[in-house]
C-alpha cells in the first residue's frame, strides 16, 4: 500500500515539474532526469520478444520458401492468434489487410469494438481464403519472413519472428523480434481456418 502511495505522489510531483510550476535549480534539475526516464524507457511494441525460435526453411508447394515445422511444441491457439493479429501493438495485421471474419465480430453498437474489429487497411491483399490458397507451412513462412516467401517483390509486410538489425529499428527494439513463436503459432492457426 505505502509503494502505491508513494507511486502516486512521485507521478503528480513530476508532472507539476514538467508543466513548469517551480522553476528553482532543483526543479530543473527534477525535470530534466523525468524527460530522460521518458525517453529510455519507451520500450518496444507489447508483442516484442527477445528470443528467437530455431526454423528450417524448405521449398514450399505454391511459395519457393516454408517452414514446415512448428516453431513451439504447444499448438496454436486460433481465437488468441485473431486478437493478437488485431491487436495493434502485436501484429496489426488490420492496418493493411482485410479480414471478413474479423469485421464479422465488430459490434456497430460499441465504438470501442468498431475500433479493434472495423479498421480495415488495403495495402495488402484481403485474408479471406488464405488457408485455402496456402498450406500451414507457407502461412509459417509468410509470417515468419515474408522476404523469403515472397522473394520477387520489395514487400512492405514486416517479418515478426527475424531479428533485424536495421537502422530503422528503434533502439528499444533491435535484437528483438515483433512476435514471440508462440504468438506466431496462434496466428497461423487463425489464418489456417480463413478458407
Ligand atoms: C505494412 C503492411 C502489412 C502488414 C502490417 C501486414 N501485411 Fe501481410 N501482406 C502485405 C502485403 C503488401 C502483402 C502482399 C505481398 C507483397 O506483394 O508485398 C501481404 C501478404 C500477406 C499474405 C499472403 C496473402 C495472399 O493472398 O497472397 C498473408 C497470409 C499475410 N500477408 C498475412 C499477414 C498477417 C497475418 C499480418 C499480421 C501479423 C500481416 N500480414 C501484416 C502487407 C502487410
């Protein structure tokens, strides 16, 4: 209870520092540790991992590249992969993708789920279908690294389980891959039942 307390006190002094209610050396001195406490600890997307699963990549049936085996011994879990596919701070595959079964789940009623199940972005080509048209394998692959599974074109599609060392990653993030293998495996699971 006393940590909660004191927790309260800090947040509200420091916030008075920022808005600029004292200006002594001390208080400048206060605000300037606050801005950097912000800007250090601006981590990584919620669904970021550390650790990155072994996988072997083989030729797949349609795509050049798969990945057959399963990147975790749990199988995955079809309804989390559609909220963790939705979700924006994990895959926010909604941003540039269509999915009919996930507007199916909008309620027109509460603006809260309109907003989690009725964006749909157009960058990339619908979902509908894709279990249908791609087997697990390839689905594995797309996800994974769809720089592999789609060699020929320069494709805008993030990879979620390839760390990347890029420059345009931000700090909190290199090293680290969006999805954990878990994750990855739930929403394969999802885009398997898409037929
Ligand atoms: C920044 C935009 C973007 C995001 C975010 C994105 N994708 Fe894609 N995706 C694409 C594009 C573009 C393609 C088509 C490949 C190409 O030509 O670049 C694609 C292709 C695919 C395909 C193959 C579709 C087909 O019919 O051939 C699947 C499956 C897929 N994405 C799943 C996902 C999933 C699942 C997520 C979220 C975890 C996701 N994508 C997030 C842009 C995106």
């Amino acid at each position: 209870m006393k940590t909660v307390i004191r927790t309260i006190c800090a947040c509200a002094a420091a916030s008075a520092l920022l808005l600029g209610a004292s200006s002594d050396g001390f208080a400048e001195h206060e605000k300037k540790k606050k801005v950097r406490k912000v800007r250090t600890s601006s981590a990584c997307s919620a669904g970021a991992s550390s650790s990155l699963a072994r996988y072997k990549i083989e030729k797949g049936e349609v795509l050049p590249a798969s990945i057959p085996k399963a990147l975790t011994k749990k199988p995955g879990n079809a309804e989390r992969g559609l909220e963790t596919a939705v979700n924006p701070g994990k895959g926010n595959c909604l941003a540039c993708h269509h999915i009919a079964k996930v507007l199916a789940k909008a309620d027109k009623s509460d603006e809260k789920s309109l907003k989690l199940y009725g964006n749909h972005g157009e960058v990339g080509a619908p979902l509908n279908g894709v279990g249908a048209r791609y087997s697990k394998a390839e689905l594995r692959m797309i996800v994974v690294d769809p720089k592999k599974a789609f060699p020929d074109v320069t494709t805008v599609m993030p990879a979620y389980h390839a760390r990347t060392a890029s420059k345009d990653v931000k700090r909190a993030c290199r090293g680290r891959v969006m999805l954990s293998a878990q994750s990855v495996e739930d929403i394969v699971s999802f885009l398997e039942e898409l037929k």
